[in-house]
C-alpha cells in the first residue's frame, strides 16, 4: 500500500516524542530503583545533566540554581558542576538576581536556547523505516510502556510525580505537538 511506504510527518513526531517521554520516564524509574536499592552517587553522565538544564530553562529561563536543582532532582553540586560547563560552552550566564543578591540566576544563552531546541526537536533517522501502521503500533506500545512506568514513579514518590509528568508534558507539548 503506497500511504504505508511513506511516515506522516505528524506521526514521525508523535513517534519521536514518545520515544523521548519514555528515555526520560525510565531515567526517572531507575533512578528511584538506585535510590530504593543503593547508596547511589551521581551516576548521571555530563551530557545527561546537561541537557536536563537546557531543557528545564528552555521551558522557564532565568531560574535559580537552588530551583534548577529541585526542578530535576539534581544536588545542588551537581547543579551548580553542570552549569559551570554550560557556562563555559557559552550555553548559558550566570547574574546574582536583582531582588535577593544571594540567589545566581541561570538564563540562557541565544546559543544555548538554539541548541535546546534543535536537539530536543530531532526526529531520529530510524524512524523513517517504519510504516505509518508500525508508527502507530510503536506509538501505542511506548505509551503503554510508559504509563507502567509512571504509576512506578508514582508509587515510589507521588511528589515526583506531578512534577515530572507535568515537566514531561511540557516537553513534548512545546516540541511535538
């Protein structure tokens, strides 16, 4: 059938948002799993934390790196490592607010704000292998894959998980839908 042999753009995103809700809400999962199971430390690469702070300020620029760590469940060590990387990389600036000197405001830059939704906005290669039908399919599969996932988030820590689905939500709303 000729409509199979080419992926609807629409269902390509759907697709790649979904692929996305699911890498961030197994994140999550495991991360609970360690800290359930584990004295975990930060086992989170560079590029990871990263990118989770580009995302975050790409949804709320000019947040605090007291509140960029509660956002993403980061330490505020790590929080504050990672955003002298971005920093340097000339992806984001620091400035002390100007209504609490003791609070540094994180913002991104023009750069960095480019580079967020570039990367949050591909659609990976592979899919253009599947059928609009194997779309569908995927879609259905990462969505059920992904509600079992959240109700483990939710059991674990019902506070997570508001914050997370809603930040998840944000996401995909902003740059699949």
């Amino acid at each position: 059938m000729e409509g199979d042999s080419m992926p609807n753009l629409t269902k390509k995103r759907n697709a790649a948002g979904k692929l996305i809700e699911y890498g961030m809400v197994q994140h999550m999962a495991d991360d609970l799993a360690h800290r359930r199971h584990a004295n975990k430390g930060d086992q989170q690469s560079p590029f990871q934390g990263q990118g989770k702070i580009l995302l975050a300020l790409s949804q709320t620029d000019g947040l605090s790196q007291k509140e960029l760590a509660n956002r993403l469940n980061m330490t505020a060590q790590s929080t504050a490592e990672f955003v002298n990387k971005l920093v340097k990389k000339n992806l984001v600036s620091k400035e002390k607010s100007t209504v609490d000197r003791r609070k540094t405001i994180i913002r991104l830059t023009d750069h960095g704000r480019r580079t967020a939704s570039k990367e949050s906005a591909k659609i990976p290669a592979y899919l253009d292998d599947l059928t609009d039908t194997e779309l569908d399919q995927l879609i259905a599969i990462l969505t059920k894959i992904n509600n079992s996932l959240y109700d483990e988030i939710h059991t674990e820590n019902p506070n997570w998980f508001e914050n997370f689905q809603r930040s998840v939500a944000d996401h995909l709303r902003d740059w699949f839908l």
